[in-house]
C-alpha cells in the first residue's frame, strides 16, 4: 500500500514539474501568418500517406477479425451471439481509428495554420 503512495505521490510531482514548461512562453512570441507553396504541397503528401496508411491498417486488421470470428463461430457455434458481439464491436473501435486519421487528413488539407 505504502508502495502505491509513493508511486502516486512521484508521479504527480513529476507531472507538475514536468509540465510547468510546457505552458511557460515569451511574450514575443507571433503565430505563424501562412504557408509555403512547399510547406503545403509538404502538408497535403504527409496527410494523404497517413490515410492510406491507416485505411490499408485497417482493412487488413478487419479481415483478420472477420476471418478469425468466423474460424471461432466454425468450431463452436454456441458461442456464435458473443463472438458476433465481439466481432462488431471490434470492427466498430477498428473503423473508427481510420475515421480518427480521416478527421485529421482534413484538419491538414482545409485548415490554414496560425491565420
């Protein structure tokens, strides 16, 4: 129990210490006014390979679990309402992670940083 305390107590003062930088900032500091031509050519590139790369991430972990329930509802199909249940839920938390990166992609094509 004494354990966890100091653990707690640790990381909380780490965090405080830590973070105080984090929020500290010169006055002088001015947002950026603009892009780049190359800056957003740069932009557009790192948003499109980020959702391929999450697009094609997902649709092969989603085949791999549409295969896997499918082996599980083969071999004991009792159990077939529980592992539909898994198997929705899984491709449901598995889709959203490729809408999370899709949300993002747009947040770097349509928003003009610092403006």
């Amino acid at each position: 129990m004494i354990r966890k305390v100091i653990l707690a107590t640790f990381s909380a003062v780490a965090f405080f210490v830590l973070a105080a930088p984090a929020f500290a900032q010169d006055q002088g500091h001015q947002p950026i006014t603009g892009w780049s031509s190359e800056m957003y050519k740069a932009a557009l590139f790192a948003g499109a390979f980020g959702l391929a790369i999450a697009a094609a991430s997902g649709a092969y972990a989603q085949s791999r679990a549409i295969a896997a329930a499918c082996d599980g509802i083969s071999r004991n199909p009792g159990a077939s309402g529980e592992i539909r249940f898994a198997l929705i839920l899984g491709l449901a938390l598995i889709e959203s992670l490729v809408i999370y990166v899709l949300l993002i992609a747009f947040i770097i094509f349509l928003v003009l940083w610092g403006a």
